[in-house]
C-alpha cells in the first residue's frame, strides 16, 4: 500500500474557522510543515488575506495550495443555516477536498455543530455506521499520557449497537492514532457492577462481550467517571451527551484547580516569591496538563476523517490537531476503521477478518 | 420556633459504618463536639466496642448516648439483602432514630446504595416528592466556596417533573445549607441554547422558568459540565445518572492533577527542594480542595434528613458531615423542604406561599 501513496499527505485546511482568525492558523501550519516535511497543504479561504500570511512563512513555501472562499461559518452560526446556506464558505470547501479526494483528511477550527453536519452530510457515514462519534483524547496515567474518549457529542442519544461500533471506532483509532494493538475499552457507567445502569447499557455490555474476541480488544466492562483517565483501560465509550457533560466537568475541573494554583502561589510576598523558584516544577506541569498537546476531536464513522479543532486553538494547539491529521491518514485508519465497522456488523462466520490488516 | 427547640441538636450516627472503623468516626464526633457545645449524638453500634472509645475523649462526656446494636452493613452489601435482613444493622437503628424523632437528622459513612434504600422505605418520601435525590457540595469559585449538585446518583432516571422538584429541594438546601436567600439555579445541558438537549430537558426548562418566581429562585436556565464550579449559578440539577458520571470524572480529574503536581515537585533533586520551599503555597493549595472539607452528601425529598458521609471519611471529614448535618437540622431545613415541594405542585392560585417563612 504505502508504495503507492503520494510523497505528501495533503491536509485540507479550514484557515477561517476559530477565533483567533487566519494568522493563527497559518502559523499552525508553518510549525507543522518545519517538522515534518511530508506533509502538504490544501488551504481554504480568503485569498488575499491568506496570501501575505503565507509569504511570511518560509517553510510554508511551496507547500501550500491556496483555494479561495467568499465566506465564513461564524461560531454561532445555526449548523441547519449553513447546510442550507454554506456552500461558498471555506468550511465546505474543507470538507468538499476530502470528498474529492483532492485531500487524505480534514482540520478546522470552525463551529463544532456546523462542521459535524456538513461532514455528515457531505462524506457520509460508513455503510453500516448508524451514528457517527466524536472521540477526544483525555489525559491519563497511560504511558502514551492520553485514552480516548467517545461520543463526546456527536450525537446526544445513543443505543446499544451504537455503543458497540463506538467501541470498534475507538479501537480503530486507538490501535492507528496511538500505536496500541489490542485495546481495553470501558463502557461508562455509574458503577462496575453489572446490574448497574440504564437497560440500554447492559444491553451494550452485552454486545461488546460477544464482539470482543473477533475484533481483538479487551473489554474491561463498565468503567466509572473516576476511570476515565486510569491506566487500565484505553477507550472509554459512552453517548454523546454524557461524554459532552463528562468532557466539560473535566475541563471545568482543571480550570477551577489551575486557578487555585495560581492563587496559592500569589498570596503572599514570600509565595510569589516561592513560585519564581518554583517556577521549572510549575512549568512541568503546566506542560503536562497542557490542552493544546490534546487538541483535535476526531470525527468517527464517515467517509473520510475529520479533525476538529478547538476553537480557541493557538499556532501550537493547530500544529497538534496537524500532527493528528497526518498520523491517522498516513496509517490508513478510515479505511480500517470501515472494515472493522463491516466485520462487526456480520454474523461470525462470514467474518473474514481484517484483525491482521489493521495491526499491520 | 426557636423558643421551642432543645437547646441540643440530637444527631443520630452510624458508627459502624465506613472503611475505617467506629474509632474515626468517634473521633470526628469529639471534634464536633469540641467546637460545638449545642450537638449531642445518639450512637448506633457494637457497645462494648465503643464505650472505651468514648471514654477517652474528654468532650464527649455527657454527650453521647449508644444504642448496642448487634450487626453492620457491609461496604459490598447489596441494598436488597440490608432491606430484608438488615433489622439489626446499626445503619438501620441510624435512621429509624428519626424516624422516631428521637433525633433531628442521621450520619452514616456506610453503604451508599444500603443508606439510601433504608432510608426511603424507613423515612418515607415526602408528599409529592416523586424521587429523592442526592446532592453533594462542589468545590466552586463562589464566595461561601461551594455549589450544590443534584442529583448525584440516587436514581438513574429522572423525568421533567422530576428536576423542577429537585431545583425546588437544591434551592432550599442552598438556602438553609449555605445561606444563599435566593439562589440560582441551573440545568445541565451539552450547550447553553435552548434547543439543545434531550426532549425532557426542554420541557423541565420550561417548568422551571414558569415556577421560578413563585418559588424566588433566578433561573439561569441551561448550564454546561464547565459551568458547574461557576460563581454564575449556586445549584446545578441533573439526573442521577448523568450527575453521578460528572461527580466521578470531577474527581478522577482532581486526581490526575494532584498526582501531576507531586510528580511535578519530585521529578528531580531541584524541585524536591523546591517543594520544600514551596510547603506553605502547597498546602493552601492543598486546603482548598481538601474533599474534606466539603464531605456530606445529603438525601432529600424524605421525611428526614440523611447525611451520607464518604466511606473513607477520616475524623476531620466526619466532624464536616457533622457540622452539615447539625446547620441543616437547626435551620428547620427539612420541613421548610417539604412545604416548598408542596407548594410547586399546587396551581399557581392554591399556593399559599412559604416564600416568607424559608427566608427567615
């Protein structure tokens, strides 16, 4: 296969979604493009504003690939609206590049909402995928430092055999995006006993039992909220509507202790004092709990992949969301992940098996 | 009402209860005791294990009365089997004590799921409370420290009419708990706009908008997993499920970051001295989120008061639970309770409003 593949993934780029406009998105770019040099651009937006933004960069030189867009999906823009209306904005274009196959994957910064529906319907979803996923990547105590996290909100509602293809999406992603072989997966819950938990949900544990073996991950059953970052599980599966209230607890979390860090380094004289030599641990940490390392939701179960960034993302946070991009194009994980949806959706015995192809 | 009360607060505890024994949980009632003259305790447990504990703390002399009790629920027993067979068990003696009114509210570190089926069927649900909730105290960046949650896991399920009695139980916990006159009150959501979320969410929305002047609440409508440590809201409503998944990956998140700021301070020699230094700042940290602190979840909706204390509650986060359980009960919280749930159940016309009598 990867005789064949171009020199160059091309990485198709939505450089007007996010708050902090086209600059920062460029010299995202220009971070990602000194790293690696196997990476190419395919960028979507304003043409003279992109043009000088670009020129500045000199690894960005020969690189990129500007395709000019009229307009923007603002952030509180109704994602209905801009099915309708969007057609001239840089985020369908993005999106439209991975369609085309002009480009192997997609990164925006843009409206979360917005750019689930357009990639729904634009790519479409996987034959056999009901509802797609956003799967995140969370801190934890694993070596790699990160387990994955899905639906985070792609979808508020999910059933059982939702839950079960979440579980093979995640697998996928976690055996081409983090280089692990044979998943654990967790299935979120408010207990690890087994007759915890809303039907739908025994129900799930359930089929993901049954599928385990075939699809080479260990299910390690229902994990709790305080799980969610453990080393003893990988993937952790749940509906979007928990994953989305489960992500943002976290985040408030860490907001509300990095603030009281702060404050109790700021007290006093002698603490502000304390912290400027305290400040190498301080900043090991800061390193550790960094958000922009983690950025990059991951659209799951489309014709395509599409990386989400947020959209307060800086240069650094973008160049990450790149990295992610190109790691999972370059592994061929949409094309796995399709296979491995199929195998888990037939009966055993016409399973022929892709385990052997997705660990290669 | 005042004129009338016992000078003392009769708190009922189950000293067997917890994973650390009767010994902690006599100690965290002597220091209760120490800093409040107005407590006296009716102690449920194995006597001949508990005289020699009390008999050697000076503050709890003349203080304490202990009912022998011959049995102890398990930390893995399941709440059915406590139900059948659990007569005997010093938790059930707890409750029943106020059920008797013998005692105006109940401690226990035990069994969660054990405490909360004993103390439905024992106590009763209030009249139209159709599920009692357990709300917790969350470490927050308003002034008094602390917002409430509910429901944190005492029912997976919850229905529209269901949140809008817990908004009306969370707002009389907040004012007779915390002292907030007229609290403001969110619902968990995936997103602040109002088209969001499931079905239920929507019309518990509306409900609550159209019962919040009568009840002088400020209902700030749909809050996200972020917004929980607010100083934008006082009270956060859920269902159990969802509640109890947030409380858990809080506390998971807490965790890895108090591990990463130890590893922070200890990767090399420097920091190590550094941590030495940093001692003071640290340990202010420390306080601020010391679970301790804000140890108690509290059972509403029922004919009583029931403060379930952390199983790993150490003498300092009994003597909290304590401390909760004593405000609650002298504020007359609980019968203030039951005429706000009353009075949200009648027609707008009927509501005879306790408005005045709450705020006292």
């Amino acid at each position: 296969m990867t005789s064949n593949a171009p020199k160059r993934t091309i990485i198709s780029i939505d450089a007007m979604g996010g708050d902090r406009g086209p600059a920062a998105v460029v010299a995202g770019l220009a971070l990602s493009a000194e790293k690696n040099p196997d990476i190419g651009f395919l960028l979507h937006g304003d043409k003279p504003t992109l043009e000088p933004l670009i020129a500045r960069e000199a690894n960005l030189q020969g690189r990129v690939e500007i395709r000019h867009t009229q307009e923007v999906v603002t952030m509180d823009a109704k994602p209905s609206h801009v099915m309708r209306n969007g057609k001239e904005t840089s985020m369908w274009a993005t999106i439209d590049a991975v369609r085309n196959h002009e480009a192997d994957v997609a990164v925006s910064c843009g409206n979360t909402g917005a750019l689930m529906l357009l990639s729904m319907v634009r790519l479409r979803k996987l034959p056999g995928v009901n509802r797609p996923a956003i799967a995140c990547l969370w801190p934890s105590r694993n070596p790699g430092g990160f387990n994955i996290m899905l639906d985070v909100g792609a979808d508020i509602r999910a059933d059982d055999t939702d839950l079960l293809q979440y579980a093979m999406m995640g697998a996928s992603y976690a055996r081409n995006g983090l280089g692990i072989a044979r998943p654990r997966i967790g299935l979120l819950n408010v207990g690890t006993e087994e007759h915890k938990g809303h039907p739908v949900l025994k129900s799930a544990h359930e089929l993901i039992t049954n599928a385990a073996e075939d699809a080479n991950i260990e299910f390690v059953g229902f994990v709790e909220g305080v799980d969610i970052p453990s080393d003893q599980v990988d993937v952790i599966v749940t509906d979007g509507f928990t994953g989305n209230v489960a992500l943002k607890t976290a985040e408030g979390t860490a907001n509300l202790m990095a603030g009281f860090i702060r404050e109790s380094f700021t007290e006093t004289v002698l603490a502000k004092l304390t912290a400027l030599i305290a400040k190498a641990s301080l900043g090991r940490l800061k390193l550790r709990m960094d958000p922009r390392r983690a950025n990059g939701g991951v659209f799951l179960g489309l014709n395509g992949t599409v990386v989400k960034s947020h959209g307060s993302a800086d240069p650094v946070a973008i160049s990450s969301a790149v990295k992610l991009a190109f790691t999972l194009a370059r592994s061929g994980f949409n094309q796995k992940l399709a296979a491995r949806v199929a195998s888990s959706g037939t009966l055993r015995q016409d399973d022929m098996s892709t385990k052997d192809e997705e660990q290669a």
